[in-house]
C-alpha cells in the first residue's frame, strides 16, 4: 500500500470494485479473479500496463478487492478511494464527479466471461449498461474501469481511507478487549452522532435492476425509547427519519451496528428484531461540493423535496 501522496504523476491508476447486488454474495461466492480477469481485459482494449489500484469506494468488500487483485498482479494499492465510503452507482465516484471517463469498462464474473462497455454517452450510461449485464451473470461480477493518472488520482481521490479503515477496526478491537464501549469509540474516533439505539421492527428488502433496494422501521429504546424511525436503502443506507422527519441523509454516511458488540451491520445482513445502533458519521469535503451534491445528493436518489444539510451545520 503506498500513500496517496506518493503516486507518481504519470502513472495509470485503475480504480476496481466488485458489482452488483450486496445480498447476493452471502450465497454466490467469490472465484477469486473476477477483478484481474476485468483488470487484464481492460489493458487488452487499450494497449496499457497499469502501474497501481485503488478501491471505487472503501465500503464493505470493495475496500479488498483491490488488495485481492493486487495481490495476484504483483501492484501496489493507493491508500484512498473514489467514495470515502459506498455509494450503489457508478456515476457516483469522484473520479467522474471531478472529470475523468469511467468508460470503457470491463467485466468479469466466475465462470469466465468478460464484457467490455466502450464509447457510451456518458458515466450513467456506463453504469445502466453494466447493471443488465450484471443481472445476466447472476448479480455479481468485477469492475475495473478506464485508468487515471497519478497526477488526477492525486486531487480527486478520498486520502488515506484503508489507514482510517484499519485504525478504526483496531479501536473497536481494543474497545472489546478493555470492556470499553465500542460503539463510543467508533463515535469518538470517527467524529460521528448516536441517532438512535433501536430495534428493527419491520424490513423491506427485494431486488430491483441489480440493486437491494427497501427501507427498515425501527423502534427505540433506551434514551430513545417510544421514537420510530425508517431508514431507506439502496445496496447502502440512504436516508434516516425520525418520526417522519428527516434527519440525515446521503452523501453523510448512516451507519447500523451491532448495539451490543459495535460491529457494523450492512443492508445484506438485516434481520428483523435485531438491536441496532444507528450513527451519522460526515462525509468528505470532496462528497459536499456543488458538483458532488448534484451526483450523490438526495435528489439523485429519487428525493428532490429534500435539501442536505451537512451533519453540525457546517
């Protein structure tokens, strides 16, 4: 792993991530080389070697993929990614946000198949595109797309989120090790807010054109005991209401974990009658912008009444 400010300007960067619906890796297990099977037929359709990878977006299995493939292509992997956390669209990297063709792209799943995606309009189309053929390979597949130089990388880039991935699960580590609280410590190291601790009451979950689509009803107890809440989803958390209201929402990150062991509890992994702690935690600077709030605001996921105001105001 090498420090994003480390990157030399005129290498080519490939951003990877694993594509498609969340939910359905807990039955449909990885092969192992859907990204470097994506990553060799993208150099092929464009006459490169790529000199390093970085993550599309540090949520979930994306944070590893990269590693995964660097591992198996002998690369270095740039400490950042193109979210700074997870977002359910292609579109909705920083790397197109602030510039860069995402196309061509190339896919792979585990039976062999690849499929390039070149010349289309625009970084929406790249992403409708890829999502069909992701429904045909069974809902899962490898991405990598059209490589960045260094130099961009460089100002676009989230910096340092595998360093504060790997300082925070070592935090919550410690938290159980101590008998600390961990949910205070991810609190504490992440500058984040509790808004709530609760019970999911209800869940909707199905899938919709290669998403894991719904929303969940919580119940509060504790200090927030007799609040109702809903939180909607797409593949990652959306939105957070409190008794109808909203409260938080996209591109600052809502975060369910375990309100026992303060592990982190993704849209797959929802049961109902779990016990939950839900924290907002806020977004990078590059995911606040004007530019970035017309890709990753609520009014791209379907809410254009409703206005992002940054958690503390600012």
């Amino acid at each position: 792993m090498i420090p994003l400010d480390e990157v030399p300007d005129d290498w080519l960067v490939v951003s990877l991530d694993g594509i498609g619906a969340p939910v359905v890796g807990v039955e449909k297990i990885e092969e192992g080389e859907e990204c470097l099977r994506a990553l060799r037929a993208l150099e092929k359709e464009l006459g490169v070697k790529v000199d390093a990878l970085i993550s599309a977006e540090i949520g979930e299995a994306n944070s590893m993929e990269p590693m995964l493939t660097a591992a198996e292509a002998g690369l270095p992997v740039v400490d950042g990614d193109g979210m700074g956390r997870a977002f359910p669209e292609m579109q909705m990297c920083s790397w197109p946000i602030y510039g860069h063709r995402e196309a061509p792209g190339a896919m792979a799943e585990e039976k062999g198949s690849i499929v390039v995606i070149r010349d289309t309009p625009d970084d929406v189309w790249l992403d409708r595109i890829s999502r069909s053929v992701v429904v045909a390979m069974g809902a899962a597949a490898g991405l990598a797309t059209n490589p960045m130089r260094g130099q961009f990388v460089k100002h676009a880039a989230v910096p340092g989120t595998i360093t504060q991935a790997l300082n925070l699960g070592r935090a919550v580590l410690e938290a159980h090790a101590t008998n600390a609280d961990p949910v205070e410590t991810v609190i504490r190291q992440e500058n984040g807010k509790l808004l709530m601790t609760s019970k999911t009451a209800d869940l909707e979950r199905h899938l919709k054109g290669g998403f894991a689509v719904g929303h969940m009803a919580l119940e509060g107890f504790g200090a927030f005991q007799g609040d109702k809440g809903r939180i909607d989803l797409q593949n990652e958390f959306l939105l957070f209401r409190r008794n109808g209201a909203v409260e938080v929402c996209v591109p600052d990150l809502i975060v369910v974990l375990d309100a026992d062991t303060g592990l982190p509890i993704a849209t797959e992994m929802l049961r109902y009658g779990q016990r939950i702690a839900v924290l907002c935690l806020p977004a990078h600077a590059l995911l606040r912008s004007p530019e970035a709030l017309a890709v990753v605001g609520p009014a791209a996921f379907g809410y254009p009444d409703i206005t992002f105001t940054p958690m503390g105001g600012s």
